[in-house]
C-alpha cells in the first residue's frame, strides 16, 4: 500500500463510511479496513489522513482509527502474525511525539493513549529516547505543548499505581524518576508561580491549573511505589503547597485538580515516613474541616449527572472511576488518615455527622443534602478494606453501623413514595451494598422486598442501585458456602422481583442496563426450579431483547448477561424436564440464524455456546436442524477469529458426541473437513490444545471404519509438530491423545500405526515421550487415561521396556505432579493474545461438564493395573515377579504391593 494521493483519498472515504449510522454502511467500510491493516504503510496513512484532511471530522475518526489500530496489533505474539512492519514501526515512534504535540487537544488525547500503548510495549528498551524528547518540550513555555507531554507522561505511568512490585519495575521507575523528578519539580514551581502572576485572568488560569492536575496525577504515579529518597527533599515544600491550594475558595478550583490534590495528600498521610507531618491537632482538624467536608458536599456537577446522565454517574460511583471526583478524593483522604489517627479523626467527624442530620431533620425537603454529606463521611469513617464480592470486609470498630442502619437508612428505603427524595434513597441502598457483609441477615432480608419495590423508581440510578444490591445479596455466601438467603427466603418475592426487573429496562435509559441483566441473571440462579412457570413468558422477552441488541451491540457486559440468563433458563427447565429443549430451539434459533447470517461477531461465539449446550441436552439422535448447520462450520473463514476457536471446538464436540454414526453416513464427504479444522489448530501453540479436544472426540465418537483412511496421516502430522516446535502443553495433550487411541482401538493398533510410519518408532516414543514425559499429564480425568492406556500397554505389548514403562506409571499414580517447564518455553496464554476478552468471553452457566470417555468402565486404575498384571502373570508363570524384582525399585514395588493386595490378586 503505497503513501499516494490516491490511497489516502480511498481511505478518507472508508473511514467517512464508518461513521455511518446505518450498519449496511458502516460494517462493509469496517470490515474493509480490518482486511487491509496487515499492509505495509497503512499506519502511516492514518497519520497522513489525521495530519493533513480538511475535514476535522474525519481527522478525529483518524485518530481514533490509529489508536485501535496500535492497541490490537503493536504487541508482537508468538504465532500469532505480525501486522505492523519494522519500517512502519520506526516510522511512527519517530513522528508520533511531535504530531500529537502540535495537534488540536482532541486528537492530542488519541495520539497521548497510542504513545501510552506503544510506551508500554517498547519503553524503555525499545524506546530510549522518549522520555528525553518529552522533557526537551517543558522549555517551549507553550502550555499546549506542555500539557500534551504531562497528558502523554501520566498515560505512560499510570500503570506504577497498579503493577507488583519487582526489581525490574523499580529499575525502570528509577530511569524515569533520573530524567523526570527535577524537570517536574521546576516545572511545578513555575507554574505555581504563574498562577500567583495571572491570579485574576480567569483564561490563563484554567491552563495552569490543567497542567497543575496533570502534575498531581504525574507525582501520584511516580510516588506510589514508594521511592522516597527522590521526592523526600521536596515533600514538605509539595505538602504546603497542596494544603495551601486547598483552603483556597473551592470555586474557582477545577474539580480534578482538587481531586488530584487530595488524593496526592491520601498517598502521602498512609506513608509511615510521612506520618509526622500530619501528627499535629491543628493540622489534622484543619485537614478535616476546610479539606474533607467542604468536599464530601453533594455538588450542582453531581446533582446534574445524577438526574442527567445517569450511565456516566453510575459508572463513576459504583465502579469506581470517580478517582478525579472531589468526592472519592476526599473518602480516601479519610481513609487514609484514619490508618495512623483513626480516633481523633473519628471524633472530629462524629460532631460533623450528628451536625449534619440535626441540619436535615429541621427541613428535609431543603436541607436533603447534609443527610448525603452524613451518609458519605460515615461510609469513609467506617470503610477500612473492602472487596468487590464482599463489600467493606473490615469497619472501623468506632462507627456502629447496624445503629445508623436502623436510625437513619430504613427510613429511606421504607418511604411509601419510591420516587421521592431519589438521591437519598439511592445513598440508602448503597449504605445495604457497601455494608452488606458488616450487616446481620435480618437486616439483610429485610431490605430485600424493599429493594424490590425500588426497582419501580423513575431514577435511573436508583432503579440500577436497587437491582446491583440484589445481585450483591444474591451471591453472598454462608457459614456452610451455600448462598446466605436461600430460594426458600425469596421465593415469596419472584413475582415481584421478576415483573419490576424486566419492567425495569422499559424505563427509559435503562433498555440495556447491564446491572439489571446481572440481577436477572443472580436471580435466575439462586431461585432455580422457582423460575420454570416464569419462564415460557420470560425467554419471549429475553429473545426480544437479543433481537434488538444484535443490530448494533454496544453493552459487551449486558449482552453477555443477557446470554447468561438464556443458558440459566435453558439449563433450568430442561433439568425438570429434557423434552422443553425443542420449545428453546424454537424460539431461539430464528434469532440465531439471522446473528450468524449478519455475522454479528460479538454474538457469534455466544450463539455456538448456546447451541452446544442445547444439542448436549438432546436424548434423541442428531435434529436435522442442526445436521443442516454442520457443513457451514467447517468454513476456515470462521476459524479465522480467534474468539471463535473455543466455542466452535466444543460445538463440534457435541456433534460428534450425539451424531457421530449419522455424520460418518450421511456426511462422510466433512471428515476431511473436521480433520482440516483438526490440522490447523495443532499448527498453532495457542490453539493446539483445542485441536486435540477435537481429534479426541473424533476417536472416541466416530465408527472406527469411518477414520481407518486417515489414522496414518492423523499421526504424521502430530510427528511433524513434535519435531518442530515440541511444547510441554502439546507433550501432555499428545500423551492423553495417545492413551485414548491405545484404550479404544488397543495396544497393538497403537503400535501397528507408529511402526507403519518408521520401524522401531513405537519403542522411541515410549522411551523419550511416554517414560520421561507421563509425569507431567495434569487433571483427574486425564491421568486415569495415561493410566488405562499405559497398563494397556504392559499388557498386551510387553516386550516393549516393561519395567521402565511400569515405573512410570506407578509414579504417575504416586509421585507429584511434575509441573515444571523448560526455562527456553514462552507459552502463549490464550487468555494473553491481543483482543482476546473482547473476542471470547466463557459463559459459565453454559459450562460443559467433564467428561470421562472411559467413565465407570474402570472406577480405579490401580486396581485395573493389578488386575492386568495378574492375568499376565498365570499366562507366563514366574516370568513376570522375577522381571519386576530385579528391575522395580523398592518403593515402587511396596506401591504395588498394596494394588495386589487392594485387588485381592497376586503374581504367579
């Protein structure tokens, strides 16, 4: 793809088209743009188009469109191809920085994040010159200039708050810390300075104070490893500064750099080397009083978002990305100082709280918020670790929570008028969430019925609150790990509880509420059986609901609950009664003939789950419906999608476990097909194992007579793998296959076959794979097939290194699991290649049980090896007891002395 007028013309016409509304229009334009990104030069076309187009537009899609690009293709996988060239790669770490430095702020952010996810791969090694370049631009006294680079620098090294501590991390914090910890320092002085200079131009400030925040954000990252000889110089001069900018009038503050500013003095108080600095009464109460309270308030911003924008709300309280508000800011302050002065903060803000109700009680409808600011500093107060699945796992001892609970949280969630006050009732049923874990089951089950009834409110967010703290209820655990309220506490609420959350997501704003799908879900699950006269009405309105959402899925966490919830009703009532399985198909795969015909890729692989566990449920022989579908999933294109992989492989499965005999009859002409699907995935590291689940039920399932012709090849190609690139994955998935085969056709087939191929070769195999290799096979399942096959082995091949192959197993029986890997191995972790949560996404109700092809046919392999041993030995007497003497070691022979003894059997 040359860099021409022509090229970038074509591509400014693609990328207009994916900005189309009209997925006729914009999926060919997309789907155009995924084919040709592979090609030489097409980064640098993107950088062109955003660089040099009229059209401001099309210069943002540009941006965007290069930053995804960067984001699926820079990390370079094993296996997996490259799609950026050397070339394009050098070409665009050389411009990136100057071309994001001299763009508007809008694509400025874009071309900041693909910095981030280049640095990120590449920094420092790669890309030594980086940082140098970015500290060069803090002379240019262009406070655009200047905030792109501290814009770049905090997206680069954001990631020091989240990452493990390890030599190398800190080795690469001490790079950045040599270059960047005095230029910073300077420059926050400076632009302190500056402020004082333009205190009264409003314009200038709001450019200072973005670059202050971004400063913040920027030392908060660079501290929160805790290197302290490089700032400790500076901390107490950083502290004045802060603390002074705090007890400034609020209002003329931007919103984040206060935040930052707070959060910088959260990091700072929960340092033990820090701790004298805050020790004295005044400071503290001062910090209290014109820091935290000021800023726990319920601000106009917060009211708005509240009533206006109830998604960005509700993702910046529940899921914590609030970390820029005031409000967090000042929560973890809180927190933070309460780890060293935990009772004197407690008593300053008791006086405050108790204030603040008083304030309320005189004149609710005016005086709403100070309950809000009450509810908020006790939460703080009392927060002192928590967990996404528990909540507040450990309280302050100080704070009596069940006492606020009855006193001033009931009232709320008990008012007649579930639309009055919707703020405080959504405090409420956060207060439930947060605490649920601190709060006795009484309490808990009391809530429940009227968290249902406020899944009627009009409020977007308190609607959401009241079906999350259901699901968080929904999944508590007991003493015993059963869940803590059981179906029989809440089946006299299922009405109630299934009308208001479906009726829920007809109010507007909430049609694809991911919160309330989960609820559906967790409900679904915990009452089980009490669902089934419910759900013939229900999977009418949940197949509705996925008819809409496949014409443009947006909600990759609603849609994936959604899918959830059609597996749990599914699984539900065909555990009741198996027959319903056809009344599901019937509903459910008109929609899904027009997903897969739209190739709706997001849906694709959750449709191919829900049909494996729909034709896994059949008793009857194959439905033609889905031998009609067979052919179209040997097509390679759908093998392409990594994402596809997985549930295809186990859709696969289930026909060749319900059908095998009818494919081999009557679509005799696709097991080349499945073979080829089988050949490409052995290819690949990521995916070989999955080839092998495949090549297994094939074995296990298909007639004998119907793979004979291709059995040679099958082995050739798993021989040509071996020598290429050997793994430990494939070794042990290759030993399971191996054994399989050995248990279905026999010892002598396996043999047969091996020495087919090259004399002599099945004696090798067992010498340098099976011996030295059998220890590592991992799973119960799994190793009672190396066990079936192997004893197999000694006993009707036993010429072939007996005793070395009998130690083996016995080992395998009673030696640890050699889980060791060789130090030149880099496994591709599925779950590591680019885009693959997006791609693939596991649906744990859809979840296949393991299966054990040699199930009760043997209940014990030791018993089984006993067994064999002995019927061996009456057809040669003597031979085998003096073989084992002289070649078992002792403690091998005493193992197998007590399987003789357990069998009631004995060597002659």
């Amino acid at each position: 793809m040359e860099l021409n007028d022509a090229n970038l013309q074509t591509l400014t016409e693609y990328l207009q088209k994916t900005l189309n509304p009209d997925p006729l229009v914009r999926r060919p334009a997309e789907k155009f743009l995924e084919s040709v990104e592979g090609n030489q030069n097409y980064p640098l076309l993107l950088l062109t188009a955003l660089e040099k187009s009229q059209d401001e537009v099309i210069r943002v899609c540009a941006a965007v469109t290069f930053k995804n690009y960067i984001k699926r293709n820079w990390r370079i996988v094993e296996d997996e191809p490259n799609k950026i060239s050397d070339p394009d790669r050098t070409a665009i770490k050389a411009n990136i920085v100057n071309l994001m430095l001299t763009s508007p702020e809008q694509i400025q952010k874009q071309l900041s994040d693909a910095i981030s996810i280049i640095g990120r791969e590449d920094f420092p090694q790669k890309w030594p010159d980086l940082l140098t370049e970015m500290v060069t631009r803090f002379q240019s006294g262009d406070f655009h200039i200047i905030n792109g680079v501290l814009r770049t620098a905090h997206s680069l090294f954001k990631r020091y708050r989240h990452e493990f501590k390890s030599n190398e991390l800190w080795l690469e914090i001490k790079l950045v810390l040599d270059t960047f910890a005095q230029p910073l320092t300077e420059l926050f002085k400076a632009t302190i300075d500056l402020c004082q200079t333009h205190a009264t131009d409003v314009n200038a400030l709001k450019v200072l104070f973005s670059s202050l925040t971004l400063i913040s954000k920027l030392f908060y990252s660079l501290n929160f490893q805790d290197l302290p000889e490089f700032f400790e110089d500076n901390m107490e001069t950083w502290m004045t500064h802060f603390h002074n900018l705090l007890t400034l009038d609020n209002k003329l503050l931007q919103t984040d750099l206060v935040s930052n500013a707070i959060q910088f003095l959260a990091s700072v108080c929960e340092r033990p080397h820090y701790k004298h600095l805050f020790e004295d009464q005044n400071t503290l109460t001062s910090i209290c009083e014109k820091v935290i309270v000021p800023n726990m308030e319920f601000r106009s911003a917060d009211e708005e978002a509240f009533e206006d924008n109830s998604e960005e709300y509700i993702i910046r309280d529940l899921e914590g990305s609030d970390i820029d508000t005031r409000r967090r800011a000042a929560c973890d302050l809180v927190r933070g100082l309460c780890r060293f002065f935990e009772g004197p903060v407690t008593a300053i803000f008791s006086g405050y709280v108790n204030s603040m109700l008083t304030e309320y009680a005189k004149n609710p409808a005016v005086n709403w918020k100070h309950k809000d600011a009450a509810i908020y500093l006790v939460t703080s107060l009392a927060s002192k670790a928590q967990t996404q699945k528990h909540g507040i796992t450990q309280a302050n001892e100080l704070v009596n929570l069940s006492e606020f609970f009855v006193n001033h949280i009931l009232t709320d969630l008990r008012s007649p008028n579930v639309n009055e006050f919707p703020v405080l009732k959504a405090d409420a049923i956060k207060y439930v969430m947060t605490f649920r874990s601190q709060l006795p089951k009484e309490q808990l089950l009391e809530t429940v019925p009227l968290l249902v009834a406020h899944l009627r409110a009009e409020s977007t967010v308190q609607h959401t609150y009241a079906a999350h703290a259901l699901e968080r209820l929904f999944t508590m655990r007991g003493p015993s790990n059963s869940t803590l309220l059981s179906a029989t506490e809440i089946a006299p609420f299922t009405e109630q509880l299934l009308n208001n959350l479906f009726n829920a997501m007809a109010i507007p704003g909430s049609s694809e509420n991911e919160y309330i799908m989960k609820a559906i879900m967790r409900s679904f699950s915990l009452l089980q059986e009490t669902i089934v006269p419910y759900v013939p009405t229900l999977i009418g309105q949940l197949t509705q609901k996925l008819l809409l959402v496949s014409k443009n899925p947006s909600k990759p966490h609603f849609n994936h609950y959604l899918f959830e919830s059609l597996c749990l009703s599914i699984r539900i009532t065909c555990k009741a009664n198996p027959v319903s399985v056809g009344s599901f198909e019937e509903a459910l795969f008109p929609v899904f003939t027009e997903i897969l015909q739209s190739d709706v890729q997001e849906f694709v692989p959750y449709v191919f789950q829900v049909m494996s566990l729909l034709l896994e449920i059949h008793t009857s022989p194959i439905p033609s419906s889905y031998m009609a579908l067979f052919p179209h999933l040997l097509q390679p294109i759908l093998w392409e999608r990594t994402g596809n992989i997985p549930p295809l492989v186990r859709l696969l499965q289930a026909y060749l476990e319900k059908g095998g005999a009818t494919i081999a009859n009557s679509a005799a002409d696709k097991i080349p097909g499945l073979l080829g699907v089988f050949q490409k995935l052995i290819a690949s590291k990521a995916n070989d194992h999955q080839g092998f689940y495949l090549l297994n039920s094939i074995v296990e399932h298909m007639p004998p007579e119907s793979i004979t012709q291709y059995r040679k090849q099958i082995f050739i190609l798993l021989f040509q793998r071996l020598q290429s690139s050997k793994t430990t994955k494939f070794i042990k998935s290759f030993l399971v296959f191996i054994n399989l085969y050995c248990v279905k056709y026999g010892a002598i087939a396996l043999q047969e076959i091996f020495d087919d191929i090259q004399p002599k070769m099945f004696g090798m195999v067992l010498e340098k794979i099976v011996i030295p290799e059998v220890q590592k096979v991992s799973g119960q399942v799994e190793k009672k097939i190396c066990a079936v096959g192997i004893t197999k082995i000694l006993t009707e091949c036993p010429s072939y290194s007996a005793p070395l192959v009998l130690q083996a197993l016995i080992g395998l029986f009673e030696l640890p699991e050699d889980d060791s890997i060789p130090d030149d191995e880099h496994f591709i972790d599925i779950e590591d290649t680019p885009g693959y949560q997006t791609a693939f996404s596991q649906l744990a109700f859809a979840g296949k049980k393991e299966h054990d092809p040699i199930g009760d046919a043997v209940n014990n392999p030791k018993i089984l090896l006993a067994q064999s041993l002995h019927k061996l030995s009456t057809a040669c007497p003597g031979r085998v007891p003096s073989m084992l003497s002289t070649s078992l070691n002792a403690e091998a022979l005493q193992f197998l002395q007590g399987y003789l003894q357990a069998a009631s059997v004995q060597l002659v």
